[in-house]
C-alpha cells in the first residue's frame, strides 16, 4: 500500500501571505477594529498558522513596521551600489526612500499614521525605525565629511534633523495625497544638502 507523500509546507511563504492579508485588513479598517479572525480569512491560512508566527495582533502590526522599513532599507541599498562614497550618495538615499513611499503608500500610512498613539510598544518601535534611519543618514553624511564633499558638522544631530523634516512633509502627504512626492523631493532634498554646508 502506498501512501501520497505530502507536499512540505513553507513557513515563509506562509508567513508572507499573513503580512499580506495584515497588510490590507490593517490598511481597510484600522488597528483597533482589525480580528485576527478577518486575517485569518483573508489569508486562507488557519489560526493555528498565524499564530504560530504572531503571537498577537500587536506582534503581526509590528511585523508589517518592521518589514516595510527592511524594503526601505534594502531599496536604498541597492540604488546607492553604483554610487561613489559621498554626497551623491545622499541624494540618491533620499530620491530612494521619497520614492519608496510613493510606491507604497499603503504600508507607509501603516507606520507613520496607525502606530501614532497605539501605545508604549508601538512608540518604542517607531523611535527604533526613526533611529535606525537616522543612522543611515548620518553614515553617508560622514562618508560625505570623510571625502571632502561637505564641511565638518554635526551629523548626529543633522541627521535626526533630517529624519523630522521628512517625517512632516512625507506624513501630509500619506494623510492628503498633497503635495506629490516629486514636487517633495525638488524642494526638500536641496534645503536639506545646504543644511550641511553642500554647495548646490
């Protein structure tokens, strides 16, 4: 007698169409008024599976947060490689990260709207993502210093700097759609390289 062998599931691509799901009940109808019963339908998975990999709502929410910020990250990875250390560099993370919110609005609405006044847990986690991008900045600010592109400044601060002028301009848009991301990027990015001596 022979026995069908059955197919071996994947955690990952398991894991992956929870997010998904997550992402759009998350995005439809809010944190608060989100069940994990609406994610566990619309992934087709059970609730055994997802809670496997999330033990809570709050866990999976901070899940998404975190993997949109690695796409961020990665994005911005990628499009610097080609790139001489310095300014140029800069500009090109800066042109990555505004376009990446354009292209994922939904996700970003996520993580600058629905964290805001969640609680301890999800303030905690937008300060670690916020800090996390101001390390980034504030590395290729330093290369920028180390190869003579910009005076000596205070990147540690700057680059904080940077993360809130962001943040304000990039979270309207998120809200109202206004203003588009490339009339952003044309007015934000050359106030931004002059804030740290950079010679347009």
């Amino acid at each position: 007698m022979t026995s069908k062998s059955a197919t071996p599931r994947d955690p990952d691509n398991t894991r992956e169409k929870i997010l998904d799901a997550a992402l759009d009940v998350f995005s439809s109808k809010g944190y608060h008024d989100t069940r994990m019963d609406e994610i566990v339908e619309q992934s087709g998975t059970s609730k055994g599976s997802i809670y496997f990999h999330f033990p809570n709502k709050e866990r999976l929410f901070l899940a998404l947060v975190d993997q949109f910020a690695n796409v961020i990250e990665r994005r911005v990875g990628e499009a610097i490689q080609k790139e001489a250390e310095g300014i140029q560099r800069v500009r090109v993370a800066l042109e990555t990260v505004l376009e990446t919110f354009g292209r994922y609005r939904r996700p970003a609405k996520l993580l600058l709207v629905q964290a805001v006044g969640l609680g301890n847990i999800f303030e905690k986690k937008r300060l670690e993502i916020n800090d996390r991008f101001a390390g980034m900045i504030r590395k290729y600010l330093d290369q920028s210093v180390t190869v003579g592109d910009i005076p000596s400044v205070d990147t540690e601060i700057l680059s904080h700097a940077w993360m809130g002028a962001i943040y304000a301009v990039v979270i309207r848009w998120v809200y109202t759609g206004e203003p588009e991301p490339k009339r952003i990027l044309s007015a934000l990015l050359p106030s931004l390289l002059r804030s740290v001596g950079y010679s347009l």
